[in-house]
C-alpha cells in the first residue's frame, strides 16, 4: 500500500453566515468572517490516495490524472470565485468553513475516482490553519 498526494492552490472568497441565525447570533459565532462584504484566502488543497502500486505501471494512480481531475473539478469551480454565491451548487449549499469546502471537494474527486482510492483531502485556509478530511469513514 502507497499513499500518493497532489497539491494546488486556488483564491477565493467566501462568508460565514447561517441564514437560521441572527445577525448577532453570526457575529458572535463567526466574528470577523461573518462580514456581509466577504473575505478571500489563498488555500492549498493537498488529495492523497491510497492503493497498492500496479506492477505493469509502476504507479498507484497517475498523478498527471489526478493533476487534471483535481483542476477540472475543483480549482477551476472555486478559483477566484465567492464560494457564498458563485460556488454555491458545488458548495450544496454549505456554509462555506474549510471543513465543508474539504467535503465538498471530497465529494467532487469521489465521483471520478475509484472507489476506496481517494483517502484524504487536507484543506490549508492559511499556513496555521488546515482541515483532513477523510470521508464518511
């Protein structure tokens, strides 16, 4: 068993905000990212799979497929885009914290890869702050 990891980086904006909430009620629980005028990162997505290397190939998974499918799916939706408003769909309409932006892009890469393949997601907000994510395991 090998465990492979591509990294990419993407732009965006976003607010934390509950609609069931009150206006103090979200500045309370988000503070200074509950700003109605949003603010952006520069997050680092790392994708990690896990499998055994294939023999006739050398590789567990190509990583130039994965570079593509991780550009594809995630970094061209939610690079330089509000992930409140443009990224919405493929948020599904989650409140935009790194641990939802983690599943979100999980749930993207799941769809493409084989199955028990993909085992982390590990979303960087910024260099002190970083989310794993490792499915419904």
């Amino acid at each position: 068993m090998i465990e492979i990891t591509r990294r990419e980086e993407f732009c965006a904006a976003h607010r934390l905000h509950n609609p069931k909430l009150s206006g103090e009620q979200n500045d309370s629980l988000y503070g200074k990212c509950a700003n109605p005028h949003y603010h952006g990162h520069n997050y680092v997505v790392e994708v990690s799979l896990r499998g055994p290397v294939n023999p006739e190939t050398g590789m567990a998974y190509n990583l130039a497929d994965l570079k593509n499918t991780l550009r594809n799916e995630v970094i061209e939706k939610l690079d330089h885009k509000n992930l409140s408003e443009d990224a919405a769909e493929f948020m599904k309409n989650r409140i935009p914290t790194a641990e939802n932006i983690a599943i979100s892009i999980w749930e993207r890469l799941e769809e493409h890869l084989e199955e028990g393949l993909l085992h982390r997601v590990r979303l960087f907000e910024n260099e002190r702050n970083f989310v794993d994510y490792y499915g419904g395991r």
